[in-house]
C-alpha cells in the first residue's frame, strides 16, 4: 500500500480528524489526538479495506472460512454500509487496541478486528 | 604525579598498593576516589596524552558473526580511555536489569539495585550529570504532556546527557595534584603473572613500545582495559594456565554482549510537531533529555522478553531550521552571518514557523521545531539488551601484536531472544500509538521477518559487556559481587566486561559507579 494512501487510511482509522491546533502549521493538519478521538474510529474506503484484507488472507489463508462466516453476518446485517461496518468494528477495535491484540500487514499495526472485516469486505 | 615509561631505566620494579590497569573511565574513577586516601595508587595507561597510531593499532583485533566496527575504530588507548569520542548518553539501571529473570538464561545479578544506588549518585557528577529527577519533575520541565502510555505495556525512561566529558581532561589536573597517585603513560601490560596454584597475581609485566621493560608489584591488581581487553589479558596470561587468568570455568570472554540498534519503524502521524516535543533531545540548561519508551517491567515478564528501548528520530528537509541554526552560531561567534540576505529571506520565507521557535527559545528554552511539511520521516530506534549468549565471545588469534602478545578474534552472536524483543516491542509500539491516537506505526520488514536476520543497518553502541561477567557461583561468572575474579585473591576487574546482563542504557554511568563501588571495598579491605 502507498504511504499516500496509508496516510488518509491513518487519520480516519486512529479518528485523527483536521482540527484547529495552538501551533503553528495547524492549516496543514496538526490535530490534538484528544480532539480526534472524539470524533471515534471511522473506516478507509472499501478499496483500501479489500487489499487489506486480500494482503491479511494471501499470508492468512487459514482465515478464509472466518473471513466468509463474518462476511454472511455483515451481509445479513444489511451489506457492505459504512454505518453497518461502523457498528460491527467499533467497540471491538478499541478493545483490541487495549489489549494490543494486533496484525501487521505490510508492516502497519493495525487492530485485529479491522483486519478481520477487511478480510471478509475481500471475500467475495 | 604523571611519568613516562619511557622516561624510566629499563628492567625498573615499581612497588604500589593499588595498581589499576587502563585510565578509561573505570581506571580513572578508581584511581580519583582513592586521591587523598593512604592507599598508593599506581595508574597505568597504554599511551600517552593523545591518540598515537602505533598504540593504537595494538586494538587490532579479528571480528566475525554479526558485523561489527572495526577494532581499532571502536575504543580509544590513550588517557582518559574511550571517553574520548564518548556521547555522554547515560542513566541508571533499575531493579529488573539486576534480577535473576527465569525466561533470560544466565541473567541475574549477585548485586542489586540498593547495592549501587549510593554510587550512582557519587557517579553522576563524575560524568557531569546532575542529580537524578523523577520522570514527572523531567515531564514539567519539558513543559509537554507524555502520550498517556499504558503502564502494563510500555514506559517511559530518558537518556540524559551533558557536555562530553573526556575524563582524560577533565581528571588530569586532580590526578596530577594527588600525592598518592601516579600515572605512568605507555605502560603497556603484557602478562599477567600469578603464583605457581594460580591464586594470586604476584606482579605484571610492563614494556614500551620502544623495548624498555618493567614490573609492577602490588598488593591489589585492578584489571580496567574495557571489555575486549580485560578478556584478552586474562586469556593471554597463559603461562601458569594455560587456558589464562580466572579462566578454570572456560568463562573469560565468552558472553560478549552489545546493545542492538537499528529502525523499528516510522510512524505516520498528523501532529509531528507533538511527536517531536515528546520525544526529541531537549537542553535544559547543561542537561540534556531525550524520552525513550521501554516494555514495562510487568509487559517485559508477560511476553517473556529483553529490556528494550526505543528513542525517536526524525529526518526534515526545512532550509528554515537550518538557516536561524547557522544564523544563531554566527551571531554568537561573533561574525556577521555570511549571506545574510538569503537567510533572511529563507526565515520570512518560513515566517510562522520562525516566530514559534523564536518563542520556543527564547521564551521556554526549548529546542527549534521543523515545520511539519518539511518533516521526511519520524522513525524509532531501537536499544537494545542482548540476552547473553556464551558462544558470542572473545578469543584469541594466532596473528600478535607488536609484543608478541595474541590478538582478538571477537564473535559478535545474538539469539531468537534478541529478535523476539524487538519484535514484540514493536507491536507494543504500534498498539499504543493507535490506541493513544498518535499514529499509525510501520513496522521495518526485518523486524517481521522471523528468521535471525537483522537490517544492514543494525550495529552495535560501542558498548563491550559480559566477558568477564559477575556471578557468586564460580562456574557462573569470573568475578564475584566484589569484582574480584574468583580464585585469585588480589585481582579485580572493573568495567562494563562484569556485567552479567546489559539493561537497555547505555553503560558509563553504571561502570563509573561499580569503580567507586569496588575502590571503596579496597579501601575497607586495606584498613581491616
């Protein structure tokens, strides 16, 4: 993944949103963490979550079964809505990130649950 | 007093009380804290007052395993020892790198952290350090809120660091003026002769290297030439045993350790600015700071891991920041800034920037900021211990130095231990920083990758430790908790070479304080 991409992909998904800082270089992104997280995790888009998951899976293999079982869930809960995804992360993310409970793709840490629903957005 | 091995006859015997080989850090420690004392001390030093190439080059050594600096680049010989290209970067080890932890094979100290606490504090001014602070008082002094780190993973601790000092300058003048010290420069030992059983050193050889001859006959005997060199005198002095020195367990040399460090990973952000505050080296005064994060105490035991450390580093491309850093050092040598247009310009240029660490400086007394468009990377270093490991060693050669004494071969080995740490730490990393909303962490590809391989990067701190490593058990460790090599009565070591385990800082302060330690205990030993 491009670290152009990553970069978008990590202001949404540690909720590092634009907000106004006391420093200097403020206009150009500087946030406060505490201001972010008020504003909770958000997703990458549904590309950037496929390779993801597709990354997660090629080294994975073993969690295709899991991947598709979640994605029956995800599906039945009302598909592939940002607002649905939302609910199915959420809380779990947090925990995970408290529990340091984590996956590396390519390198980046990324908390288990959102690899896990990134792996079942890439199953078809 | 300072004299000259040259400068005596030939074939001379000089008769001392205390007789410390090597004036490194160690060496000159000792021989300082026993200035003034009825004790005589007799100091000898390799070369001379500066590096001299010939003396040198008696480092040359063989290195094989891991990569490793070349021999003759990684320590100094002349007085005042490796101090002379030494950073400064210090702390106190705690109470975990001198416990005996059941998932570190052959770790544990015979001493413990209340052992050295007293010394610590007398050898902190020796190495130009103030007195030690707690993490809070450093937080508010820095005036930043730390990342809210949470304490069953990760913990902070801070390098501290102070204007160099090169013990050679700065001890010469009080060792000079000491009535029962003398210094004696290029006094090279070339053996170490103990009595028929082994038991105890009854003199040293000393030669020049233009051929002048001497010995040296003591009561006590201090080995203090660093963690390559205590090694290879003991192994070289082979002709009572032939396996050497204090060596009857095959331990001399063996459990060579370094300080592993190398990139973890970079960390992708939107408030660099805040990432650098926390973790960037900041002056206070003549004290520097610069915040590491360690695996607690409690994580380090959970993941059955290493102490390890990891200090930030960032890389920005900014003219601003380097211009106002070569405008500030001219105007305060004195000089009209050369292009003083163009700097001005690259400063208006970069306008709000240039205003917020002028307010930086002047007002707080902080460090100056990149701007954050200019930053390229915010990475972090890892620091860390070794496990020890007794094929990672140091052995002797058949090539010989100019005195026909052995060279070294040194056998830099690390384990799955070592790669293990780094790992998990790693994780821990990344975990918090998203968990603490700082970041996203990237982890470098050698670090996941799961067989022993390091980057082409990694290297070693300069720090030589564990080849003459302290143990009560004589079939642990070659000197006991007194730094007295076991089973030879009058000869102790002093020097990071005693180390059992390495802790995740840097080792200066922690063997200027084991030299007070042990002058005390010759001290107590010489009035019983």
């Amino acid at each position: 993944m491009k670290r152009r991409s990553f970069l978008k992909f990590s202001a949404t998904v540690t909720g590092l949103g634009l907000a106004a800082g006391a420093r200097p270089g403020a206009a150009a992104g500087i946030a406060s963490p505490a201001a972010g997280q008020a504003t909770g995790p958000l997703l990458p888009s549904l590309d950037a979550m496929r390779r993801i998951g597709r990354l997660h899976l090629d080294a994975r293999p073993d969690e295709i079964d899991a991947a598709r079982a979640l994605r029956t869930r995800i599906d039945a809960a009302g598909g592939l809505d940002r607002v649905v995804l939302r609910r199915v992360l959420g809380e779990d993310m947090r925990r995970n990130l408290d529990q340091h409970d984590v996956v590396t793709i390519e390198g980046w840490v990324l908390p288990r649950a959102l690899v896990r629903v990134c792996a079942a957005v890439a199953v078809a | 007093m300072f004299s000259d091995l040259r400068d005596l006859e030939s074939g001379s015997t000089l008769e001392t009380d205390v007789c410390i080989v090597g004036a490194g850090p160690a060496g000159i420690s000792m021989a300082m804290a026993l200035a003034g004392t009825r004790t005589r001390v007799l100091l000898l030093e390799s070369g001379g007052f500066e590096f001299e190439p010939d003396t040198q080059d008696l480092y040359d050594g063989e290195t094989a395993g891991l990569p490793y600096f070349d021999l003759t680049a990684a320590r100094l010989r002349y007085f005042g020892g490796t101090s002379g290209h030494w950073d400064n970067w210090c702390n106190q080890m705690t109470g975990i790198d001198f416990r005996r932890r059941d998932w570190v094979p052959h770790s544990g100290w015979p001493i413990g952290e209340s052992d050295l606490e007293p010394y610590y504090a007398r050898a902190r001014p020796i190495c130009g350090l103030d007195r030690h602070r707690p993490l809070e008082a450093i937080w508010n002094s820095l005036r930043v809120d730390p990342l809210p780190l949470d304490p069953a993973h990760l913990d902070y601790r801070f390098w501290e660091f102070a204007g160099p000092v090169r013990f050679g300058e700065a001890y010469r003048q009080p060792l000079k003026d000491a009535p029962n010290v003398r210094v004696l420069l290029h006094a090279n030992v070339v053996n170490v002769q103990t009595d028929p059983e082994g038991g105890a050193v009854t003199r040293l050889d000393l030669r020049t290297l233009e051929g002048k001859t001497a010995t040296v006959t003591a009561q006590s005997y201090v080995l203090a030439c660093g963690g390559i060199e205590n090694a290879r005198l003991l192994l070289a002095s082979n002709s009572v045993e032939s396996t050497g020195v204090g060596n009857r367990h095959d331990l001399v040399g063996r459990y060579f350790q370094e300080h592993i460090l190398d990139v973890l990973g970079t960390v992708v952000t939107d408030d660099p600015l805040a990432m650098i505050e926390r973790f960037g080296s900041t002056w206070l005064g003549k004290h520097g700071y610069t915040a590491g994060i360690m695996m607690s105490e409690a994580a380090q035991e959970r993941e059955q891991v290493l102490n390890c450390s990891v200090m930030m580093r960032y890389s920005a491309s900014g003219d601003a920041v380097k211009t106002m850093k070569r405008l500030q050092n001219q105007v305060k040598a004195g000089r009209l800034p050369d292009n003083l247009a163009a700097g001005v310009w690259n400063i208006v240029q970069d306008l709000d920037m240039f205003a917020y660490n002028v307010y930086r400086r002047k007002m707080l007394g902080l460090p100056v900021l990149p701007k954050p468009e200019d930053l390229q990377a915010i990475s972090f270093v890892c620091h860390n211990e070794q496990a020890p490991n007794p094929d990672s060693r140091v052995t002797l050669t058949g090539d010989r130095d100019r005195f026909g004494m052995q060279r070294v071969r040194l056998d830099w080995r690390t384990g799955e231990l070592d790669k293990r740490t780094v790992m998990r730490h790693a994780r821990a990393l990344g975990a918090e920083f998203s968990r603490t909303g700082a970041g996203i962490f990237r982890i470098e590809p050698w670090v996941e990758d799961e067989s022993m391989s390091w980057s082409p990067r990694m290297e070693g701190g300069y720090h030589h430790m564990g080849t003459t490593r302290m143990a009560a058990d004589p079939r642990q460790g070659v000197v006991d908790g007194d730094c007295q090599v076991h089973g030879v009565r009058n000869l102790y070591i002093a020097g990071s070479s005693v180390f059992p385990t390495g802790g995740n800082i840097n080792p200066t302060l922690t063997i200027v304080a084991l030299a007070l330690r042990l002058a005390d205990h010759l001290k107590d030993a010489d009035a019983a």
